[in-house]
C-alpha cells in the first residue's frame, strides 16, 4: 500500500476511452492525474512510487450508477455502517464511484437511506470505498406490474411533497420514475431541473409515454429488458393496433441512454450484443444493480431493507424471486466488463468505458472522473488481463481490501 502523492503506474497496457495505449504510463500528483501516455517518452523520478501492472490494464476506476448492495448489507438499511459494507464490496471490484440506488419503501426507510448516504459522502475517506458520487432515486416510483423483485407495499405514485423534500437534501443524482404514473411529467421536469439523469425505470410505459417523458426531460432506461415494456405488453395493456414500447423509444432516440446487467444470468450473450452494437458504447452503461448477496455464500437474503424487504434466493451467481424472475445480479462491474469484453464484439477500451466514462458523462460527472485524462481524479484500477481487480486507488490514495 502506498500514500506516496507522486505515482506512477507503468509495465501495463493503459486504456483510454477510445483505445488502448500498450506499455503506456500514468503520471498522478496530488491526487490528480498529471500526465498519460507511452513510457519511452516520460521523464522519470526518483521520488515517485512506482507501480508495477504486471503486464495486465491500468485502467479508469468504474462508475456504477445502478447498485443497491453486497456484503450482506443493502443502502435501505439505512444506516451508515451497512453503507460503508457495501461501498467496500465495490471498491474490491474496481468501483471507484458509486450511486447508492433505493429501493420502495416507506417514506421513513427511503429518508434514512438517503441521509445515511449524504453522511459518508461527506466523510471522504478512502478506507470506506468506493466514493458516493451522489443517490440514484429509484424506488419507490414503480407501475404496479412492473415492481419485479421489489416489495409491492413500498411502491406509490409521485408525491411531491415527498420528491420535493428528497430533493431538497442535495443528494440525488439520478431519478427514476415509471412514465405512466400520474404525476410522472412533473416529477421528471422537478428532476431535470434539480440536473439529475433522468430515467424510467419498472415501467409498462407505451411510445406516446415515453415522448411525453422525454419533452419533460427524461434521457436513460434502467436495465434494459427488464421489467420494462414490450410490444407485446403494451398489447396487452392498450389492445390493437400494436404501439411502440420503452425498447424501440430507446432504440429510435440517440439521446437515450440505457443499461445492461451483464452478469451472464439476466441477458444472453447476443442481448448484450444487440444492446452494444444499437446504442453504441457512448450510450450503453454497465452496472451491477448488484444487491446484498454480492460475496455472500448461496442463501436466502432480503432485498432492499432488511427488517421487511422482500425474500430471494441467490445461488452465488444471481438472485432469484420465489416463484419466477430474477432479483438482480450478485456479482460486481469487474465481471460486467470481462463479460462484454469476451462475450461480445466490444473491444477492452469500449468494455472499460461503459463502465467508466459513459455513466460518468451521463450523470454530469466526467469533468471530474470516468478517464484516465490529464487534470482528472486519480482514480485508478490495476487489473489482470482477464480484468481481475489486483489495486485500486482512488484520488492516489491505494485502498486496502482486507
Ligand atoms: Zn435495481
């Protein structure tokens, strides 16, 4: 472990987001980084710590901004220390900024997990993971048929007073809401005024929703196919003529943007595929979605808060819903992106930047993080060639994984 405020990182292939840069070289100071590229043009010094990539990627630290749990806590425990559980999980599995995601809930659970998550961010201390970069407001604006593996009592319609307030506490920076509720059009202009990424999510919203929607400033769609509309379940909901659905709304809009949970268990491999190559690697983010079974042996555990979130099992490569359905992945970006990586056409530098610059350019933060780029936070993964996490640092700072 190393506190040494001069790094370099060298003997790896660097990876840019738009290529890879083979025995490449990157300078940090101070926390920042100073300056990329190949290694027979950098001066060296004999103050820096030297940092060896064994001949493996020396790559941006990941940014998930869909992500609920692991370790055995959830962020609806509400409770600062199950935050620090989880945000240590993630930082083990190369995640260097984090978007703490809610589930439904009472209004209760939902404030002492967004207050929880407002508290360790201001801590700042590398020892509790990966960095808060803000809350994904998710739950508890689902559609009724659409709620999948979350508790169907904590799901309600938009309240403003409630959103208002949630707002107010500076923390949100992503917002979900299905676009079919009433009161949805409103929700999303309060959001995108507040400038989060505005997203539908657990939606049975039909074409003319979503064109609605997006006029009110929506842009991203959680987890694509699940528990989002078809064209058969808007038949099913809206009768003939067949209408477009969430899939082509996003498929037809460059401006949208989606998410695929690339665990190997949600999506089969020409979805990941057909996801990558129509959305483009600008507009597809990888993301975890991973709950608290994340490094946990196979059981029964809760999803969402733990004294009343509701039951699945996980068999240690995904959870399941008694009785159907899957409850979201237990596994971290670090598989996401070996899986694009080998399971798709997606070259390594575009695997990385799905789970690094695309979320971070999404939610307004890739001025800050997302890049290995000159004046950037020093936010940086050692990683095997077959993207096993080896060292993770985060503002220069090396997290220890014990
Ligand atoms: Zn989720």
């Amino acid at each position: 472990m190393t506190t040494n405020p001069y790094l370099v990182f060298q003997n790896g292939t660097v990876i840019l987001p738009d290529r890879i840069l083979p025995d490449g070289v990157v300078v940090c100071r101070d926390g920042r980084i100073s300056e990329v590229g190949e290694r027979r043009a950098m001066a060296t010094a004999s103050s820096a710590s030297y940092i060896d990539a064994g001949g493996g990627f020396i790559s941006p630290g990941f940014v998930d901004i869909h992500v609920h749990g692991g370790a055995n806590a959830d962020f609806m425990d509400g409770s600062e220390e199950a935050v620090v559980t989880v945000t240590r999980a993630h930082a083990r599995h190369g995640t260097t900024t984090i978007f703490p995601t809610t589930t439904t809930g009472s209004p209760e659970q939902i404030t002492a997990m967004l207050r929880s998550g407002q508290a360790v961010k201001q801590t700042d201390q590398v020892s509790n993971g990966a960095r808060i970069g803000g809350v994904h407001f998710y739950g508890p604006y689902f559609a009724e048929e659409k709620v999948g593996c979350h508790l169907r009592s904590g799901r309600r319609d938009p309240d403003p007073d409630e959103y208002r307030r949630a707002f107010d506490l500076d923390i949100i920076r992503v917002a979900t809401c299905a676009a079919e509720l009433p009161g949805a059009e409103a929700f999303y202009r309060e959001a995108s005024r507040r400038g989060c990424l505005v997203t539908c999510g657990h939606s049975n919203a039909s074409w003319t929703e979503m064109k609605r929607a997006f006029e009110a400033g929506m842009r991203h769609v959680d987890h694509f196919w699940c528990a989002m509309s078809s064209v058969p379940s808007i038949r099913a909901r809206l009768g003939t003529p067949s209408q477009g659905s969430m899939e082509q709304f996003v498929l037809m809009h460059d401006e949208m943007s989606t998410e695929v949970i690339a665990d190997g268990c949600h999506l089969a491999p020409e979805l990941l595929e057909f996801a990558f190559v129509m959305k483009g690697p600008a507009r597809l983010c990888l993301v975890t979605d991973a709950n608290r079974a994340l490094d946990m042996p196979p059981g029964d555990y809760r999803f969402g808060p733990k004294e009343d979130g509701e039951w699945f099992k996980s068999d240690g490569k995904v959870g399941f819903i008694p009785g159907g359905g899957l409850a979201s992945s237990v596994v971290g970006l670090d598989t996401m992106v070996r899986n694009m990586a080998q399971l798709t056409s997606a070259r390594a530098h575009e695997a990385v930047r799905m789970a690094s610059l695309t979320p971070a350019e999404r939610v307004g933060m890739d001025r800050e993080v997302g890049s290995l780029d000159a004046g950037k936070r020093a936010d940086v993964l050692v990683l095997s060639q077959e993207f096993e996490v080896k060292r993770v640092f985060m503002g220069g700072v090396e997290f220890a994984f014990g």
